[in-house]
C-alpha cells in the first residue's frame, strides 16, 4: 500500500512538471517588417523547396558576327557602322554629321559580355567594352555618361515601321533646301546601287555627279568617289523622305518622288 502511494505521488510531480512547461512558437521574419507566427505544435516538418514559374528568363545569346550601325544615345543619325568577321578581323566607320571620318582596320576578341577592340597600329591599348546584350540583334554599351546602341544590319530590330514598308528608293526625286518651293537638284537612283546627282535647273555642260549606294532600313550611304555620306531619313511616305542637311546652305533636305516628270 506505501508503495502504491508513492508511485501515485511520483506520477502526480511528474504530471505537474510536464503542465508547468512552456509553449513556443515559430516566428519567420519578412523582409517587408512583418511576421508570420506558426505554433510549434501545428508543425509536422520545416524543410526547403525550390520554387517553379518564377524562373530569371536566360540571358540572350549574341552572335557578333555581322555588321552593326552604331548609334549615340541624344545624337541625331548615325555615330558607325562597325563589322565583325568570323575570322576575328573587321572594319569600323565613325560618322559625323552623316559624313564618313574615314575606316579604321581592327581585330576582336569577343567572350561572354566582354568586347575587345585591337585598332590597327594600336594593338598594345585596346578598347575594352562590357555589353548587355539585349537581343540577338542589339546590345548596348556605356561608360556611365554617354551611351551606344548597336543594331544588326538587315534585322527585325533594325527596320522600318510597318507603315513604311512601301517605301522604295529607287526611282526619280527632287531635292528641295529647307522650306523652298523650287527643286535644287534631281537624284536618280538605280535598282543596281548606282545613281547620280544634277542641279537644277540644269545649265548647259554640267555633268552628272555619279555615285553608289546602299539603304539599310531607315539608313541611306551614298558613295561619291571622292568620299562617302551617311544619311539617316526620314520616311513621310512612299513618295517623300528628309534628312538633316547641317550646313550653311540648307540644314533640311526634302526629297519628292516625280511621277511622269512632276512632282
């Protein structure tokens, strides 16, 4: 009987003991000041997991090879026209003011987000440009003031709106200097990247200006023998385009198709 009662007496301590103990919570801290409390009885198990459908998309993979035009940020037109070779080789052509200040040889490197220029003659201090590529078709660089944009030649990045697909240049136009109503030349150009130039109105014994060129989207480069220009129009329609002229003579040149020898 003194046994029985002292057991009871044991299990009735050890009953007290375990209701006199303290319950705790979990308490997960948020980044944005609140809290999430869970009570510790309510868990089964904490454990990690990876999230699904929030995945960082994958960084676009360039393919430099081609030919790009080059375009400072808050400067109108065109700043260059840089190429890359598969070979490692290529050519850079800085513009000013749309007129070509010559083409400068190099050799590249390019790794990961890291472009590096060799000019030639200056192989022992090259350029060193760390892009963010943004498409297949364009990357970026800057120097935390000034900004380039290269675009590929011949992309979808690098076109015309839609509304101004039909726009050819081939054909016949007018030239007008800033808000004239008299034409001051006449411009020809041909389906096979030739053309010429002519004042009007045309004086007996002057001779035609011959050039060649090119059109890349909304870029025209017209090459003269004794120099190139790179010009970056402005499409109105089919029939009516302008560029920024910059010059004493005229700092707007408008250009009208003639159809049937009228404007």
């Amino acid at each position: 009987m003194r046994k029985q009662l002292l057991l009871i007496a044991i299990v009735w301590i050890f009953a007290n003991v375990c209701q006199a103990q303290k319950k705790y919570e979990m308490v997960i801290e948020k980044t944005d000041g609140t809290n999430i409390v869970v009570n510790t009885e309510d868990i089964l198990r904490t454990y990690f997991r990876e999230r699904t459908g929030e995945d960082t998309p994958e960084p676009a993979v360039l393919d430099i090879v081609g030919t790009w035009n080059v375009y400072e940020a808050d400067v109108e037109g065109l700043d260059g026209i840089w190429t890359f070779n598969a070979d490692g080789t290529g050519t850079i052509e800085e513009f000013y003011h749309g007129k070509s200040e010559g083409v400068d040889k190099m050799t590249y490197n390019f790794s990961g987000t890291r472009l590096t220029i060799y000019l030639e003659g200056e192989e022992d201090d090259p350029l060193v440009f760390d892009i963010n590529v943004v498409s297949e078709n364009e990357f970026t660089w800057t120097d935390g003031e000034d900004t380039l944009t290269f675009k590929r030649q011949d992309s979808d990045d690098n076109n015309p709106p839609s509304n101004i697909t039909d726009f050819n240049i081939v054909g016949k136009w007018h030239q007008y200097a800033d808000d004239s109503k008299e034409a001051s030349a006449e411009w020809l150009f041909y389906a096979d990247g030739t053309g010429y130039c002519v004042p009007l109105p045309i004086y007996p014994g002057e001779g035609q200006d011959p050039f060649k060129y090119s059109i890349d989207s909304t870029t025209l480069t017209i090459r003269w023998d004794d120099g190139t220009s790179v010009h970056n129009i402005n499409i109105v329609s089919a029939t009516e385009y302008w560029y920024e002229n910059n010059s004493d003579w005229a700092k707007k040149l408008t250009f009208k198709k003639v159809n049937d020898g009228n404007d």
